[in-house]
C-alpha cells in the first residue's frame, strides 16, 4: 500500500474531517499489510481524535523509520490521563464515558485497532503531544524496495 496516495484518501471519506484534519506522507511510505485494516485502524483513531479533541486540529502524519513505517494520529485535545493508558486498549473501556453517552461509542475501538495493526506484524501505542493531546502511533512493516531486498552475494554471510 502506497500510503502518499491512501492516507489522503481514507481521511476524506471522513465526515468533518476536511476541516480539522491534515494529512503529510514522506516519499517512500509502502506498506505491506491488508488495506482495508489500515483503513479501519486510520478511520477509527481519526474519528475518535476528532470525538474527544474536538475543535482542535489533527495531524495525520507517516514517515519511514528504518524497516517500519509510523503512522502518528495527533490531536491537541485534553490528552489521556497516564493512569488510563495502561488500559485503554482493553475492550469496553472508556474515558470519558459521559462524551460516549452523548456522541456514542462501546469501547471496543481501540482495541480492535491493536488487534488489526498486530494482526499485520505492527503494534498502536499511544504518547502525549507536545503542548497537550494525544498521539497515536501505528508501527508497520516498510515494504523494502527491490534493491534493498535483495541480498548482496558479494557479502559473506547474506
């Protein structure tokens, strides 16, 4: 999945999301993993950005780190509080229960954005944003280029 075409495009069919959200891809963000899951995992937090953080701008960012790709999903929200974070990848858990009631929400949907990144070899984890907020961060295998792929015959050992 070519992420500099993807990214844009699962982030527009978001309602509202034209207002508060932007979208910056390095050159290079391929992923190999299932589309509809990235899909789903970028839906979901960017939704739940704009459900807690209303207001606030969201930055939708991806860049190469090695042999992964990091898709970071930034609010300037009120953030999570540390003592909530160990659990709020559980099922049924919920924040801030009072915006659940009024906006909905069951409490499964971070757990099942871990569920889909881990089910493709990558991990969401959840920091603060400098000047408050939330980052999410998607960590994905990087589909290397042919070159850096192959192995180097002329190396004893690869």
């Amino acid at each position: 999945v070519n992420l500099s075409r993807f990214l844009p495009d699962t982030v527009a069919v978001i309602t509202g999301s034209e207002e508060v959200v932007r979208v910056q891809v390095e050159p290079n963000c391929l992923v190999k993993t299932d589309p509809d899951h990235v899909r789903r995992i970028v839906i979901n937090l960017v939704e739940n950005a704009m459900k807690h953080a209303a207001g606030s701008p969201i930055e939708v960012a991806a860049m190469v780190v090695d042999e992964r790709v990091i898709i970071d999903i930034v609010d300037h929200g009120p953030g999570i509080p540390p003592a909530e974070r160990p659990r709020i990848f559980d099922q049924f858990t919920q924040v801030e229960p009072s915006v659940t009631r009024s906006q909905g929400g069951t409490g499964l949907g971070l757990n099942i954005v871990r569920g889909l990144a881990q089910s493709m070899d990558g991990d969401v984890t959840i920091h603060d944003t400098p000047g408050g907020g939330a980052t999410f961060r998607v960590d994905l295998p990087r589909v290397l280029s042919p070159r850096r792929s192959r192995r180097n015959p002329a190396v004893i050992g690869s």
